[in-house]
C-alpha cells in the first residue's frame, strides 16, 4: 500500500504488502485444500478453575500445506473473511467436529465442542440457516464462540441469528473479551451464556499491576450477568492459582493443555490428564 509522509514522500511498506496479497492468495487455495484433505482441527479443552473435569472442547483448524508446511489460522482467517471462502471453512469445520464429537462419544467422552463463528457470517443468512440445520440435523453438542466486534457492525441481525442459536439449543461464548471494540450495551442483549477474558489480560496477569483488577472486575461483571467466565492463555500455576481465587469457573491455555489433535484429545480424556 502507498502511503505519503509528512514530507510529502511515496512510501512503500513492502512488509505490509507482503502479508496482504499472501493471506488473501492463501484464502483463494481454500476450496482446493479442504477438498484435497489439507485442513485438519485440533481441540484445546476447557477445564473447570478445580481441573476436576473437561466441561468443553474448542475447535481450531489447522493447514497441512504441501509447499508451505504446518499454517496456522492467523495467516489466512482474515483474508477468509474478506474474500467469502470462510463459509464453505466454517461449515467444513462445522461437519468435521460433528464427526470428531462420535469418535470422542464412542470412547466415552461427551462434552460440548465450540467452533469459532467470524463476525462477517453472523451476516449471512445462509449460513445461518445452513448452520442451524447441520447442527440440528447431527443431534451433536456444538457451541459457537463470537467476537462482540462482530455485534457492533451490525447489531440487529446479529443479536437476531444469534437468538436462533441459542433457541436451539447452542451455546454462546463471547470470545476475546476486552480485546476489541466493547459495548456493555450490546453485552446485556447477547443471549451467551459464557465470557472467554481475552488472553492479552491472562499471559501477563501475574506480572502487571492493572491486570488483575480487569480480569476480577470483568469475572463479576460477567457474573452479574449470569454468565459463565473462561480465562484463555493460562500459562503458569501462578495465574490458575489467583484465576481461582477472583472466582474465575474454566480455564484454558498451554497449562492445562495445548491444542492436540483428535486421537491425542482423546488419549488426554481417557487419561484425565488435567488432573
Ligand atoms: P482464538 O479463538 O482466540 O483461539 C485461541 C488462540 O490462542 C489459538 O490460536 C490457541 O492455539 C492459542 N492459545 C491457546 N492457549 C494459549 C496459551 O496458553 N498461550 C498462548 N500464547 N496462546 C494460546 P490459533 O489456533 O493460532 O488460532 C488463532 C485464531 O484463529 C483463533 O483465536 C480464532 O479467532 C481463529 N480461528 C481458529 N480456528 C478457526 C475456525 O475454524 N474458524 C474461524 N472463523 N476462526 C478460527
Ligand atoms: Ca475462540
Ligand atoms: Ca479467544
Ligand atoms: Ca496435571
């Protein structure tokens, strides 16, 4: 992208460019790849603060790529976005967790899994609709995790496809919390039933002065709300200990677990590894 300083000189930003052009390029080979078998999902669980039980399961989708290796979702999510592909992504994931959810079943485990839902597709009524019969169809537990940026773009739709969610039967987790753009507004409309504290307040909780204040106040607040709060990005012993203590009900993060695939999930679950 061009851009002129101050001085009235053209600058190129090559770096910038660089990562634009790949992710959306990448976004283009999606269709290909999911057809080709290239996209895999690992499963992070979520523990209850006691690590007694695994009260959930979050999906994340991987990239096997032939030339590019092991690419993660960062690089090509967005792009997703902008360019459509991440519909035909969501409802893959959507069918691959549903299928993964019998396996974890038939070895005993029966637990909800959640699938991270793009802001963009809580715009689209086909998806929606789409979503809602593959999910009603299966009889699988499936949760969806959103992003209240999503909300904001477009409040009435969204609050709308979500309210058709919940009605049948999917929870609702509001991802990121404290990262994006808030609105307590919004955040009393949402028919979740749990908050996930962003892991930008989590990684560093023990080592700030102004984190844990934050992540107390938004574990009430959620409280207060009736929902339920998750901290993501638990990385030490330090932070579940005082996680714990501020009344925090799950976490998740590299302490508990990283995400592992599905074989590897199951292996964790028979072994109760989280405790
Ligand atoms: P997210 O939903 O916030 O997922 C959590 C991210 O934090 C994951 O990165 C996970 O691997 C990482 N993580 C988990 N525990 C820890 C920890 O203790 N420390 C640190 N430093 N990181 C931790 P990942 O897998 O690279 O995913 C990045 C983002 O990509 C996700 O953020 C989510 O927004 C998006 N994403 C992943 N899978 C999907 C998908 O199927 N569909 C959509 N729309 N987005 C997806
Ligand atoms: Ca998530
Ligand atoms: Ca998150
Ligand atoms: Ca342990």
């Amino acid at each position: 992208e061009q851009a002129r300083s101050e001085a009235g000189i053209v600058t190129l930003d090559l770096s910038q460019t660089h990562v634009a052009f790949d992710g959306s390029a990448l976004a283009r080979e999606l269709p290909r790849a999911i057809a080709a078998g290239q996209l895999f999902l690992q499963y992070q669980p979520k523990v209850n603060v006691r690590q007694e039980a695994v009260t959930g399961a979050e999906a994340l989708v991987r990239w096997h790529h032939p030339v590019r290796g092991l690419i993660l979702p960062g690089e090509f999510i967005s792009a997703a976005e902008d360019g459509g592909e991440i519909v035909g992504l969501t409802l893959w994931t959507l069918r691959q967790v549903i299928a993964d959810q019998q396996v974890m079943r038939a070895h005993g485990h029966d637990m909800p899994v959640f699938i991270n839902i793009s802001g963009v597709l809580l715009a689209d009524d086909g998806f929606v609709a789409e979503a809602c019969r593959i999910v009603r169809d299966s009889g699988a537990r499936i949760g969806f995790e959103i992003t209240e940026t999503a909300v904001i773009r477009d409040p009435e739709s969204a609050i709308r496809h979500l309210q058709t969610f919940a009605a049948i039967g999917i929870p609702l987790a509001i991802d990121d919390y404290g990262a994006g753009l808030s609105s307590l507004a919004y955040l009393k409309q949402l028919p979740a039933s749990e908050l996930k504290i962003d892991k930008m307040f989590v990684m560093q909780l023990t080592s700030s002065n102004r984190d844990p204040l934050i992540v107390r106040s938004t574990i009430d607040l959620a409280h207060a709300l009736e929902m339920e709060v998750t901290a993501e990005g638990v990385e030490t012993p330090a932070a579940l200990a005082l996680l714990s203590v501020m009344g925090c009900d799950m976490v998740q993060g590299y302490l508990i677990s990283r995400p592992i695939a599905l074989d590897a999930f199951v292996r964790y679950l028979d072994e109760e590894s989280y405790k």
